[in-house]
C-alpha cells in the first residue's frame, strides 16, 4: 500500500514539473513574438468581449455566423469613425495643449504663489525658501523647446496610431476566426486533459468564456458610456479640451478603485488656464458620472459578472498594477475570478478528496 502511494506520489510530482517546465518555455517563447502575442490577446479579448452579443443575437434565431457578421461590421464601422473624425480631433487638441504649455505653467505658478503666501501668513514661524515654489528655473527657453518638440512629435504620433489601428485591425479578422471555431477551440482545450477530465474541462472553458465575456463587455459598455457623456457635457460648457477628457475617462473608469481618482487629477490641471468655474464644474461632471456609472450603469449592465468579493477586487487591482504597471490593474480582477474558477475546479475537489481519505 506504501508503495503504491509512493508511486501516485512521484507521477504527479513529475507531472506538475513536466507542466511547470512547459510553461517557463512557453513564456521563453512568447517573450521573442511580442507583437503576434498582442494581436492574438487582443483577438482572443475582443472574441470574448463580443461573445455575449453573439449569443444575444442568435437567442433571437439569428444565425450564427450571420451575428457574428454583424457585430464585427459594427466594430469596422467604430474603427472607420475612430480614423476619421476622433483621431484628428484628439491630435488637434494635443497639439493646442502641447502650445499652451507656458499658459498651463504660468497658471500653475500664480496658484503656488498664492500658496505659499497663504502658508506664510497663517504659519509665520515657516521657513520656505523663496525658489522652493519659484517655476521660472525651468526657462522660458527650455518649456518652448518642450512644446516645439511635442508638435513636431505629431508624426511620430500619426505613425504610432497608425501602427495600432493596424494592429487592431488584424485583432479583429482573427477573433472573427476564433468565434466562428470556437467548438474546435474547446474541444483542442479539453484534448489537452485525461479522458475523465474532459466533460470538467469543457465546463471549464464555457464558465471561462462567460465570465470573461460579460465582464469585459460590460466593462467596455459603462466605460464607453461614461466617457461619451463626461465629454459631451465638458463640449457642452465649453472646455476646450473635451475630447482628451474624454478619452482619458473611458481608459480611467476601466481601472477599478483608483482609475476616476486619476481623471480627476489630470481634469483639474487640464481645466487650470480656463479659471475656477471651468475646474469646478468639469469636476462635478467627472465625478457626478462616475457616481451614476458605479450605481446605475453597473448594476444594469455587468451585474455581478466576475463574482469576486469588494475585497478580492481591491486586492487584484492593486497588486496587478504593482506586478505587472496597467495591464496589472486592467486585467487584475479578471485574473482573480480566473483563478477562483480554477481553485473551484480543481483544487478544491482534491483537498476535500484528501479530507475524505483521512
């Protein structure tokens, strides 16, 4: 009996190396093809983003591929939009950001000097040396050549974006691929398991799909929502910089816990050269929305999809970002309903297997 034991014992002892050593070459691997590991990630997001939609539609005995015909034009037709109209309104912004560097610097300083002139007069005991506030040092010269050189990095931007639309593009033909042969994906996916494991596997992957796929659509939705409206209403009072506000909402409510702190930050010195209303209204914008995308939106629309407790969450956040810098914090929570799904699956049977022996 000892020797039997012993023997299960070193098997899976040398099956858990042989599947350690496979991943490490794996890595090894992925770390040479940096670029067609993004497109197939990216592919392999948008697939799942999109299969909750593709699953709508055919519950409405829409064929299948026919769906998936119609969700990936509707994604061409953003991409279409996104080249023509946004990209040129958001490189038209930057460039007017990028000009009104001195006004943003000389705004900035008239507000430390008020500070520490306020600190003076209510701490008279302080010492504050007179260049601690003083942001002349930096030169009119060398903040010119700064925003010289913004402007003329507009070509550098066109060819980066370019290169990301490119990059997106072939995102989307492939996860058009990885949908229509998502069966075969599964089926490749429980081969890889004993016989006895494979009915498990394929459950597996279906939950995986479907919490992924809720998650990262609905993820997508709120932040998109919130984004279009915190700009619209920014146009709307007539902040000139609406659009990268924009933006930088829809890319900062996808971070959880932390991302519309950030907005609001970049949001109050954006507004800065347009005086104290303009910052306390877009403030009120920014904020406002997120407290009715948390509330409202939310609950509406994701649900409890991930199924990761508020705790849970703040972890997965913080120490994703922490590992692994943005794509830590965006992919955080996702990740740690993975490996919730995984401990249900597999780690939990076999220790209440090892219980049971005892």
């Amino acid at each position: 009996m000892q020797r039997a034991v012993t023997r299960s014992t070193w098997r899976r002892i040398a099956w858990g190396s042989a599947i350690v050593v496979l991943a490490a070459l794996a890595l090894l691997f992925a770390a040479h093809i940096p670029r067609t590991m993004s497109i197939f990630l990216i592919a392999a997001f948008i697939a799942f983003g999109v299969e909750p939609i593709v699953v709508h539609l055919q519950l409405r005995r829409v064929p299948k591929p026919l769906a998936i015909g119609i969700v990936f034009l509707c994604l061409l037709g953003i991409i279409v939009v996104g080249v023509v109209v946004i990209v040129p309104l958001t490189l038209n912004q930057v460039q007017g950001l990028a000009a009104s560097i001195p006004t943003y610097v000389s705004t900035l300083q008239a507000w430390l000097t008020g500070l520490q002139g306020s600190l003076q007069a209510h701490l008279p005991g302080l010492h504050i040396p007179s260049t601690t506030f003083d942001l002349g040092q930096l030169g009119t010269q060398r903040l010119s050549a700064l925003a010289t050189g913004t402007i003329s990095s507009v070509g550098t931007i066109l060819v980066s974006t370019a290169t990301g639309f490119f990059v997106a593009f072939s995102s989307i033909v492939l996860s058009f691929f990885f949908l229509l042969n998502d069966s075969q994906i599964t089926d490749g996916f429980a081969a890889m398991f004993p016989e006895s494991r494979r009915s498990t596997a394929r459950n597996l992957a279906a939950e995986i799909t479907q919490v992924f796929g809720s998650y990262i659509s609905g993820q997508v939705i709120v932040s998109a929502i919130t984004g279009v409206v915190v700009g619209t209403l920014c146009a709307l009072i007539g902040f000139k910089l609406w659009l990268i506000l924009g933006i930088i909402t829809f890319v900062g409510y996808s971070i959880p816990v932390i991302g519309m702190l950030i907005v609001q930050a970049i949001a109050l010195v954006l507004c800065a050269p347009q005086g104290g209303w303009m910052i306390l209204w877009v403030q009120v914008i920014t904020f406002g929305m997120a407290r009715i995308s948390d509330n409202i939106l939310v609950p509406k629309i994701m649900g409890d999809s991930v199924g990761v407790s508020p705790i849970g969450v703040m972890f997965a956040v913080f120490a994703g970002g922490e590992l692994f810098g943005v794509p830590g914090l965006l992919l955080g929570i996702p990740a740690a309903a993975l490996v919730k799904l995984l401990w249900r699956y597999f780690v939990s049977p076999w220790l209440h297997a090892q219980l049971d022996k005892r």
